[in-house]
C-alpha cells in the first residue's frame, strides 16, 4: 500500500483525494517545433488532495520549482488589458487608503513585467519588485520597475530588506498557490513588512474551484488551492493575521487578503467575519466539504467531449482562444487533441509559432483568425471571456460562435 504523501504546511498525511486528474505536461510549458518533432513530452501526476488537519489542498509535489519557473517562463502579466486596469484600480486605492508617497516604499512579490509597479512609480511612489523569472523581470526594468530576481522566502526576505528597507505595502498576486514550502514563503514577510505595514494577497477563493467546477485551475504550477481556512493557520504560525477581506470577480472570483503582524493594531473586519462563516457553512473546515467532486468534473468533461463529436459529425471547426493554463489541463484531461481544435489563439509573442502541451495544437497570432475563420471559437480563459467576445466580434460575420466549456459546454449566442 503507497505511503500518503506529508501535507506540505502541517506535515498531516494525506489521506484524502480531491481529484485525480492522471498524468498531464507542464501546464505552461508550450512546445517548439523542435521538441514537437522530438518526442519525449515528459508528464507528472497531477492528484489534488486536502489535508485532514489544516485543510490546505494541494497537488503532489511532484514537479521541482526550477521546471516551472524557468528563465523562458512565458506568462506576461501586461498582455492582459482587464488585468493590468485591475492592477491599476487597486494601486490608486491603496495609495489613498495608506496615505503612501515619496517616502514610502511598495514591494511586490512574483511582480512579473510591471504590471502592478508601474502604477505606483506613476504616483511618484517607490517600488521594488522581486520576481523570480529572468525574463520577465527583464521586461519589468525595461519599464523602470526596479526588480530583483530571486524567490521570496524566509532566507531571501532579510537581505532584501537590509538592502532596500523595510515596506509600508507588500503585495503578492496569485502567487500565495505558486510556492511549494508555502510556511517559508509566508514567513518571509514577516521580515520585510513594517511593524504597522500592510500585506495584500490576492488568490482564487477555492470556494468556487469547488461549487463552480473550476477543476481547470488545478495543475503542477499550483501547488496550494487557497481558503481563508488553511490561509489563516499559514499566517498565524508566522506572526501574522488577517484583518480584512475584499471578494474579487477576478479568476473566476478571488479573494484580496489584508494581512498585517500579529501585534499591530488594524481590527477585523466585518467582511472577514463573514467570509469564516460562510466557509464554515461551506464545510471548508470539515472533510466532507471535499467529498464527492470528481463526478462533479466527469460530468464536465463528458459534456465537452459530446460537444467534440457533434461537431465533429458536423464538419465545424473548432480554434481555441487563449494558450492558458487551465486550459491545457482541461483539453488534457478531456483527451482533446489537435485533431479536434485546429488552432489556439493568443496575443502572447512568446507563445506564438509553439504547440500546446499534451494536445499539439498550434498556437497562432489573434490575426490569423480571421484566416482560419473557424465555426466555433473555444474560450479557454473562460475568466477573460467578455473582453475576448469583444475583441473577436467580428467572428459572428461568418456566422461563427463562442463557446465556454467551465462549468459546462455552452455556445454562447
């Protein structure tokens, strides 16, 4: 009988499945046409588990963070609009709220290309970035965002700080799920945040993974699927506490975590009282929370795979918008190949030319759409769909369709 596998905060074993998705590539690892032609597409196990003590899900630590995060790492933040205006909104309202300025200092965590910290140099406010990615910290530079290359964790934190000083404004977007030793992760802020500073996370709220289906979130990249549950003993057993709350329709709905030192004195909010309860009455706390979801998912993939077939029978052709993640784990896990979608689509120059991984389907430029001109358009960032309905409207001039396959297959009128 195999060993379970030690949850990767309390060290608990982990006794229970969440979902088992079987063995799938590297979400965002697009191929060449080189390494198409080699073979060899190397895939993990990608089994999702909650820990019966903390109740933090999480994938097998299966894959190193060197095979993920490497220096070709092609997910720039800037090549979404609907993002980049977010990232802007909120920097103008914690500006405000903190009352930050020349003096202050802002530092972002996983700061990608700038797309936050341009925000706050354009209020004169200074920032540093501290993002792993070679490249993307390149782009960041190239807009005046002073970056460091380096994981954030407990080891880093106290130089940075020794070097840059201590920040009034700490944020970490969507990269809480990223981190594999997420207790090192966490504590390294502790270090870096001052005494009466504030710490943002932002993070898909795993109360909608579960009750939307959103099973295509899942995959090697992200380690962790956050609740305010498992988030809060992360934070406690660190010397921090959260004390605020803002629900986000980000990434299918997210949750934007106010977090400070355990001593200061920012109170609880109202908002954070009632997101503990409605965990709770989610049964987040509780195992049987998790319990019954994968035929939630087969469902979604049975109802994708008709879709296939009738079109299929039908002579349609299908191109998919968006070289995402949770895409490639959801046409994976459904069997989908390049047989079945002709093209991916997407505005991402470093992804252009490549294949998905596991299906092979080329991925082309938003401007050959119209060259394909397909009967359906496949939304894989299903999060992104209105602002990518807009921007494609004119496939409805050959009669072509939108379809969204999360929670279920819909062609959209």
């Amino acid at each position: 009988m195999t060993t379970p596998p030690p949850c990767r905060f309390c060290g608990a074993p982990l006794e229970h499945t969440v979902l088992d998705l079987g063995r799938q590539p590297l979400a965002n690892s697009n191929l060449t046409c080189e390494q198409l032609e080699a073979g060899g597409e190397q895939a993990w196990p990608l089994h999702a588990r909650v820990c019966g003590d903390c109740f933090l899900v999480q994938v097998d630590d299966a894959v190193p963070p060197e095979a993920i995060f490497d220096a070709d790492y092609a997910y720039f933040s800037s090549y979404s609009p609907s993002w980049v205006a977010h990232a802007k909104r909120y920097a103008e309202a914690m500006a405000t709220r903190l009352d930050l300025g020349p003096e202050s200092l802002v530092v972002e965590v996983a700061s990608n290309d700038g797309y936050l910290l341009q925000h706050f140099l354009a209020m004169d406010i200074p920032v540093l970035g501290v993002e792993p990615t070679a490249n993307t910290a390149e782009a960041a530079r190239a807009r005046g965002v002073r970056t460091e290359v380096a994981f954030f964790n407990a080891d880093t934190a106290p130089d940075l700080a020794a070097r840059y000083g201590r920040a009034d404004l700490m944020a970490a977007n969507n990269v809480l799920a990223h981190v594999p030793r997420i207790g090192e992760f966490v504590a390294g802020f502790r270090h870096m945040l001052k005494d009466d500073g504030v710490l943002t996370f932002e993070f898909p709220h795993l109360l909608n993974l579960i009750e939307q289906v959103q099973f295509d979130t899942i995959y090697h990249e992200h380690y962790s699927y956050l609740s305010l549950v498992a988030v809060e003993r992360v934070l406690i057993a660190h010397g921090l506490r959260p004390f605020d709350v803002e629900l986000l329709p980000t990434h299918g709905g997210s949750l934007r975590l106010f977090v400070c030192h355990a001593g200061s004195g920012h109170e609880e909010t109202e908002a954070l009282h009632a997101l503990r309860a409605r965990e709770h009455a989610a049964r987040l706390d509780r195992l049987e929370g998790y319990d019954g979801y994968t035929p939630r998912v087969e469902a979604v993939r049975d109802s994708f795979r008709a879709f296939l077939a009738q079109a299929r029978s039908e002579g349609k052709r299908i191109a998919a918008y968006g070289a995402a993640a949770k895409g490639n784990t959801f046409l994976n896990y459904c069997g989908a190949t390049a047989d079945d979608i002709v093209a991916a689509f997407d505005a991402n120059p470093a992804k252009q030319g490549r294949y998905l991984p596991g299906s092979h389907v080329p991925i082309l430029s938003p401007e050959k759409v119209a060259e394909v001109r397909p009967d359906y358009v496949l939304i894989l960032p299903w999060n992104l769909k209105d602002e990518i309905m807009g921007q494609l409207a004119y496939v409805r001039d050959w009669g072509g369709r939108f379809v969204t396959a999360s929670p279920r297959t819909e062609i959209l009128p």
